[in-house]
C-alpha cells in the first residue's frame, strides 16, 4: 500500500514539475528611475506598469540565439527589429551602426524595387527611410535618442551588455543583362547585298 501511495506521489511531483517547465513567467516592469525590465523573478515592491506573461518553453528554446542572454531571447521574441533602409543612403548607415554597437539583431531589407517600395508602404505608412520597426512601435527617419527609447521600452540590453555586431548592408541585386541574339552574316558571293551584279560579256 505504501508503495502504491509512494507512487502517486512520484507521478504528481513529475506533473507538477513538467508543467511548470512547460512555460515560463516573464514580467516587465519599470523601476522609479524610470528603466524598463524584463525579469523571469518578479519585480520589487516599488516596481510599476507591471506586466506578466507566459512563454511556452518550447516556443523559447526552438527560437534563433538559444545561448544569448534571457533578456535578449525575450525582447527578441517578443519585439523583433526590422530596418529598412536604401543604398547610399547615410541616415540609414548610421541607424545600422548603432543596432550594430547596441549589438541587437535585426533584420534590414534594402528597398530597391517595387515589390520592397510596397513593403515598406504597408509596414510604415510611407517610403520614408530608413524606418525602423521593433515589434509594433514605428519609427520614421533616425533619431538616435528616440532609437535607444525604443529599443528600452522593448527589454532590450543597454549598449554596452551585449557584444557589437558586424551585420553589413544588404547587397543589391543587379538586373540581369539581357543577351542579344548575334545579327545574321549576310550571304557571300555575288548575291550578299550591295554586291554589283557580274554581267556576262559576248564573245
């Protein structure tokens, strides 16, 4: 009978184990100076605009950078970075630099065609670049002060935490040249055009 109740209890403490590394409670808070966190404990006394949530664990290890810091993983997850940007265009080398120095991963797509002009229309509002988009939070044109804002608001480490990153400009892609078909050799002999005709003489 023991043995049956000692069981029971093994199996409840798996099921309780399992469903607690099912999902993980992430909290974001602010502290009085005004600095957004993204904590998995929960957040001090004096801590306001609480916010929790559950991330199922499966969702979170199966995600890209499993070894960056939990922190990152979140805001990545939850708020992912989106530049678009054009070449030779210097505003948006500079908003490159500092996600770059800030080391946050982003995705950056060149706007060099139609189909990217589009995109950007319907993820901004406008062809305005560079444009950068953290989650759903828009920003048109660079503003640095206004950047790390809202890299802040999103959870993400401070510059200086994580290591630089070294992502380059996206490389545009060149039309392809068109082959033209070789023009055709006009015929040889007495017949090619332009040719005087030979008439014969009487003997």
């Amino acid at each position: 009978m023991f043995g049956m109740i000692r069981v029971r209890m093994a199996l409840a403490l798996a099921i309780a184990f399992s469903a607690a590394a099912a999902a993980q409670q992430l909290y974001r808070w602010t502290d009085e100076k005004g600095r957004v966190h993204v904590t998995d404990t929960p957040p001090p006394a004096g801590a306001k605009d609480v916010q929790s949530r559950r991330i199922p664990a499966a969702a979170s290890a199966s995600q890209a950078g499993a070894n960056d810091p939990y922190a990152l993983q979140v805001a990545r997850k939850s708020f992912p970075v989106t530049l678009y940007s054009t070449p030779g265009c210097e505003a948006c080398d500079e908003a490159r630099k500092l996600l770059n120095a800030r080391g946050v991963p982003f995705k950056e797509i060149s706007v060099n065609d139609e189909k990217q002009l589009e995109e950007l229309k319907k993820a901004v509002g406008s062809n305005s670049v560079p444009s950068i988009v953290v989650g759903s939070t828009v920003q048109k044109g660079f503003e640095e002060a206004i950047y790390h804002r809202i890299l802040d608001a999103a959870g993400y480490p401070k510059t200086g935490i994580l290591p630089p990153r070294s992502q380059e400009e996206p490389k545009a892609i060149e039309p392809q040249t068109e082959v033209q078909p070789a023009p055709e050799s006009p015929p040889a002999g007495p017949y090619a055009p332009g040719a005087r005709a030979q008439v014969p003489q009487k003997k």
